[in-house]
C-alpha cells in the first residue's frame, strides 16, 4: 500500500481483542486509503502477518488478502466496507468460503440492506477479480495476492452466468477501469 499512497495513514479498524483469543475468526484489521475518487480497502490476517505457521513454505497462510474500493458518495468514509469485509473473512475462516478469482459471492440481499446504509443499492453480488494496482507480493513467510471484490447487480451475475465474468467485467472496467463499487450504480 505505501507504494500506492506513500507516507499516508489509513483509517485502521481491528477488533478489542485480536481474533488469536477470540476465536470468532475476524480479520486482524482492515485499512481504508484515501485513494482520491473512492477509498481502498485492505484486510489483514488471510496471510500469515507474524510468523510461519501453515504448512505450505511457499505461501502465505491462505495465499490471499482481500481488497474493495469504494466510490467516495459522500464525504464520509463509508463504515460498511468494513463491515462487509470483516464478514467475508469471518466466512473465510469458519471454512463457509473460500474467494478464488473469478468466484461469484451472491449475499442474496442488497448490500445497503445487509449493511444497514443509505441511499439503497442494487448492489447485491460480489464478483472477485485481481487487485491489478497491487498484484502479488513476496513476503517472509511466502507469497499473497491481493484479491479485490466488485459489487454487481443481479442482471450483472444473470449475464455472467449467460457468457462470463470476463465478459461483463469489460463492459464495467470500459468506463471504470479500477472496477470502484459504486453502491448508487443500478446498472
């Protein structure tokens, strides 16, 4: 993230009590980097951050680190996208998902529902897709990719499910090339 953002100091929310002695499987935190037009999300603790402890030398814990960017629609950092991504990694760590490129996480409900925020949305499937600014990256305890989430709509996931991923990606990335959820989109 330094190399996106330099010296700046991310909004950081981790839990009271780190998820080692909880046991409740949420993320050891999540940063939001003000990125200009929309804010960067990043979790922390998918990967392994402190010591080796899986088995597979060349990876880093679960080989992957999820990120969102979220259209800036006020001037307010918007606390859902934290909400959210903690979540998601809850289901991660319970084993109820795992989120492989090119996945579809369908959360069945709008998002502004599920997350109790305003103006409503259409917004109600995630679409997982490399994070292309940050890619993959080396680290002590092996390698992590960075796995980005984008909100779409139901019609997005129908079309999807009609030709693929790639395909409605394109149309979305023609006029949004970093794939920022905007949660006011309703196509």
């Amino acid at each position: 993230m330094a190399r996106l953002y330099g010296e700046q100091q991310p909004v950081h929310v981790a839990p009271s009590m780190p998820p080692i002695f909880s046991g409740n499987g949420d993320a050891w935190g999540i940063s939001a980097f003000d990125a200009g037009d929309h804010w960067h999300f990043v979790t922390y603790g998918l990967s392994e951050l402190f010591e080796k402890t899986s088995g597979d030398p060349a990876v880093s814990g679960l080989g992957y680190e999820l990120t969102l960017r979220l259209a800036k629609t006020t001037n307010k950092l918007p606390n859902w996208g934290f909400n959210e991504l903690n979540f998601l990694v809850r289901l991660i760590n319970s084993g109820q998902a795992d989120l492989w490129v090119g996945d579809r996480l369908d959360r069945q409900d709008p998002l502004s529902e599920l997350n109790d925020f305003q103006p409503p949305t259409a917004l109600q499937v995630w679409f997982v897709v490399p994070d292309t600014q940050l890619g993959r990256i080396d680290t002590p305890n092996g390698t992590l990719e960075f796995r980005q989430l984008v909100g779409m709509t139901p019609a997005e996931r129908d079309a999807a499910k009609a030709s693929s991923n790639d395909e409605v990606l394109a149309r979305v990335a023609a006029g949004n090339p970093l794939l920022v959820t905007d949660p006011t989109r309703v196509s």
